[in-house]
C-alpha cells in the first residue's frame, strides 16, 4: 500500500519520464509535491524502492527506474507483489514499451487508504476520540489505525475501531492505541502486529518511544534522543539507521505506555 505522497511522487516520475525520457530532479519532485526540504523526497523514494515500485541504477544522473505503478492505474501486467508492470527489467528504460500514460500529478486526496489519511505540509493530526470506562477492571480507548515500525507512513488520523485495555498500564491524559507495521522496534520487545498505547503529548524524554510525525506527513515509532538543536530518531534494529532532524521537522504526537500482543 502507498501513501498519497508516495503515489503522487512515483505518478509525477513516469509522467516525467514519459514526456521527456529523463526523471524530473530531486527540487523539481520537491515543488511538484510541495515539500519544504529534499530530504522528504529522499525518504519517499527510499520507500518505493523498498517497495518495489522504483529502482535506483548506478553510475547514472537521475538514475532512477519506474518499473511498476500501483494497481488503479492504466498500463502495463500486474507484478507478483501487487501493481502494474512499468519495466520488463532493469536494462529497458522506463519510457519505453510502458503502455501508461499520465498526463499530469494527480489531484490531491484522490488516494485515501484505508488506515491512512495524507496531510499536506505541517498539519495537525486530529485528537482521537476520548476512551471511555466500560467497567472497573477495563478501559476502552480508539485505535488510530497503524504506525510504521520502519518505513513511514501517512500521518495517522482514523479512528478504525476500538480496544478494551486494562486500566493499570493507563497514565493520566489522553491515549490511544496503533497496530505496529515493521519490525524496526524487535530489539525494544515491539514487534510486527502488535498494539502499542500511546499518551498522547507533545514533548518526550531523551529514550523515550514516541510517535513522531516526521515533517507533518509522515508517521513513525522511535526512540528518541536529543543532542543540541538535533532529534534523532533511533530504531531497535541494527538493519536500519537512526535518522537525524531538525527540531522544526519533527512534532511528537504521543509516549509508548503499554503494548498489547495476541498469540
């Protein structure tokens, strides 16, 4: 599943490349999508290469390669994990033989998955709603649909459904839970498919987990650490690097509390 950035992003490429043979440049994909900062659209196309939709190749400017678009666009044979065949491989350049067509970046909020909803630059995630006591040993508290233990996703702002927790591993203040998708937290005990209850706040303690909305777009579950004017955000697995910000790229949207896990 793509988010609406990662969509929008891998569209406006193909359409580039298919009106001029070349991918547009990492400023022209910045204005494109309106980001405020490359380094957003750097973290955009690390996620479709990870997800198959694009390929980097080596020892070329603008080396990068389309070779599937997502399900609901016209051209091409489905792949085997899922969208439309762009590339037949890796020699072939993506303009060519494609059978798509994409005039133009689509409208924004035509995508809108399910368990993410995308929220332009800098936008305030809505407050979930209030849990509620439903009797002396249970507490029900709303689940916000998923968190990305790894690559980012969307800002995370529906209300899927609800959870009965135990009160004792509550705090005071507001909270609300996430399904885990990763597994960039499995030396810190989190794992893939696991329910995180998250406090929600705005400010955290160095080594704290938290929910971090990464330049108003991007949701993640990391441990944080501060140095100076930076925020870095750590994962629990040595597979993936700690990624470094500035203070005004990061809002903190809540504090890991509690974790509930099926077997």
């Amino acid at each position: 599943m793509l988010t609406e950035k990662q969509k929008d992003l891998l569209l406006f490429i193909h359409a580039r490349m298919q009106e001029r043979g070349v991918p547009p440049s990492f400023d022209e994909m910045k204005d494109a999508l309106d980001l405020r900062s490359k380094s957003g659209i750097h973290r955009l196309i690390t996620a479709l290469v990870e997800r198959g939709f694009i390929r980097r190749l080596p020892h070329r400017a603008r080396a990068i390669e389309v070779i599937k678009l997502p399900d609901n666009q016209t051209g091409g044979q489905t792949g085997q994990n899922g969208g439309q065949n762009v590339a037949p491989n890796a020699g072939q350049h993506a303009g060519h033989n494609s059978g798509a067509s994409v005039a133009s970046m689509p409208q924004r909020g035509g995508f809108q998955p399910s368990v993410i909803e995308g929220s332009g630059p800098r936008a305030s995630v809505s407050p979930p709603p209030p849990s509620h006591i439903i009797d002396a040993r249970t507490v029900s508290i709303p689940v916000m649909g998923r968190i990305a233990a790894g690559t980012p996703i969307s800002a995370i702002q529906n209300h899927t459904h609800d959870i009965a927790v135990p009160p004792d591993i509550l705090t005071n203040g507001e909270h609300f839970a996430l399904e885990v998708k990763g597994d960039s937290m499995i030396e810190a005990g989190i794992h893939d498919g696991d329910t995180v209850i998250i406090r929600r706040c705005n400010n955290a303690e160095n080594g704290d987990i938290i929910v971090a909305l990464v330049e108003g777009e991007e949701a993640t579950l990391k441990r944080l650490r501060k140095k100076g004017s930076t925020i870095a955000l750590e994962a629990a697995n040595p597979e993936f690097k700690t990624r470094i910000f500035g203070p005004d790229q990061i809002d903190i949207q809540g504090r890991l509390v509690g974790l509930l896990r099926r077997y």
